[in-house]
C-alpha cells in the first residue's frame, strides 16, 4: 500500500485507501460514446498539480485533444494566467500531429482571465478545421469589474460569478446538442489565491460542475482541473465524492516538468519518461505521479 503522509492524508479526508498499484490512466471511453440504450451518468474529474504552467498546459491540451476530437463533447476552457484561445490552438495542433481532425461542428466556450488585474472574458467560437470555410468564432463577452484596492474581495465573488456563468451556459448548449461536457479549468485555484478564497473558490467551481452533473443525468460530465502544487484541494475532491459517480484525482508531487515541440510531456525526477500525447498515459513512476480512483460514497 502507498505508505507516508499523502496516504495517510487521503485515508483520513478520503476515508479509502490508495492502492498500491494503481490502474493506468486513460480516458473513460465510455464518455465519448452515447449509446441510446444506457443514458451515461459517468463523471470523472482530473485534479493535476503541477508548479510550472508549461507542462501543466501542455497536458491540459493533450487531454483536451482527446475530447475535443470527438463529436460527442460540447467544451468549455477557462485559464487565468493564458487566453485559453492558446490551448485551444495547442490541441488542435497535437491532435493533427496525432492524425485527428476536429469536427467542424464541435463547441468550445472559452473563459479567460489572463494577468492578475485583467477583467474575465467569456467567448464562445465554433472551431472549425482548416479546410473548412466556416466562420472561425461566435463571441460573446462578460466583463466582471477589475480586482483593486478594496473592491478586491467583492471583485472575488464577481469574477467566480463570470466563471459558473459560462459552465452553466456551456452545459445547456451541450444538453441541447445532445452531447457530453468536458471542462478544462486552468490554474482555478490562482483566481481564489490572488483574493485569499483559495478553498472557497475551487470547492465553488467544482460543485457548480457536480450540480450541472447531477441536473442532467443524460449529460456527462468530465473536468480537469489545474491547480499550484502548494493549494491543498482535498475538501472539494471530498465534497465531489458526494456528488459524483467516479473522481479521479492525478497528483505531480513537486517534479520540474518542461514541454517539448514532439508533443510529449517530460516529466524530471528521478527515473522520468517522456509521453506521448497521443496515449494519454501516465506512467513515470510513482515519485513523480500518483492517482488514485475514488470510490463512490455509496460504496
């Protein structure tokens, strides 16, 4: 069994033990397939610590390859420190270096706040491919009040009032297209930092994603989740367990990470693999990445 203070941690919050070899990572299948006969109540939820935003990004953008290839996801990508428009273009160039073209039809809802004291922009575009000569963007734009002075802490609740804004608008479009929803929320946990609601503001985005779950059975949720290695957001994976059907938590234990132009994630320390994008696999040894599959509370 995983032994030292993490085990322990997840034992007491969690209440389950992490197994001593833990299954591979991989997308759920099962979410990119809606078959009529068994509506699809799956959620599962990536919780990626990483302290650098170039590996972290680019592991954002590979997992959004993975789902943004399929027709059957509506997307919604929210970054605070990058225009989300990069990720976007980042996985549009691994999944042609994989062989996938995006579907001309798929929806991305884009959610930026780049630099600490920009205001948040809500976009909304149809990504189409190259050859495609449909119009390349649709945007609409929300532009909460700007943080300073004192109207910091109010600007706090206006700018996470922006971001469940969009989820929520990004999940109706998703139930009315009779596709899934993939969130991607790129350092969430910085936007709680810069107004000392950390805990607050991650426990809020991650439940305004629960209850859209539990809202529409028939839309399957799927989050990613960045966060800084020094944020502890065990509270609010707790608080999904509850809400959830499946969560899956991904862990970079304070290991460099640099981002390569061949599409692969190096991950320094100690015995590091490169991988592969197109694999979506996570398996660099157990100093260097943890994960952990929960059990449903009801279990």
């Amino acid at each position: 069994m995983v032994v030292g203070p993490e085990a322990s941690l997840w034992q007491d919050v969690l209440g389950w033990e992490a197994p001593s070899r833990p299954p591979p990572l991989g997308v759920d299948r099962r979410l990119r397939e809606r078959p009529e006969s068994a509506r699809l109540r799956g959620y599962r939820s990536y919780l990626i610590e990483d302290e650098r935003l170039a590996g972290g990004k680019l592991l954002a953008a590979q997992l959004l390859t993975e789902h943004w290839v399929s027709d059957a996801f509506v997307c919604a990508v929210a970054s605070l420190d990058d225009p989300p428009e990069e990720y976007v273009g980042l996985a549009r160039q691994l999944g042609a270096n994989a062989g996938f073209s995006p579907d001309s039809e798929t929806i991305v809802w884009l959610v930026s706040c780049s630099g600490w004291h920009d205001a948040c922009a809500g976009t909304k575009c149809s990504c189409s491919d190259a050859t495609s000569s449909k119009p390349e963007a649709r945007r609409e734009v929300l532009r909460p009040p700007q943080p300073s002075g004192d109207a910091a802490c109010s600007s706090a609740d206006a700018f996470l009032d922006a971001w469940q804004q969009i989820l929520r608008r990004a999940h109706a479009d998703a139930r009315d297209r009779r596709k899934n929803l993939f969130v991607l929320l790129d350092n969430a946990s910085t936007l709680g930092l810069l107004f000392g609601k950390s805990a607050a503001c991650a426990a809020a985005l991650l439940q305004t994603c629960a209850d859209l779950a539990a809202a529409e059975p028939d839309v399957a949720v799927c989050v990613v989740l960045l966060v800084h290695a020094d944020v502890e957001p065990t509270t609010a994976i707790a608080r999904l367990r509850f809400a959830c059907d499946t969560v899956l938590a991904v862990r970079a234990l304070r290991s460099g990470t640099s981002a390569h132009a061949d599409g692969t994630l190096q991950v320094c320390k100690g015995g590091a693999r490169a991988v592969a994008a197109s694999r979506f696999l996570f398996d660099i040894g157990e100093h260097s990445i943890r994960y952990w599959s929960l059990p449903r509370a009801s279990e």
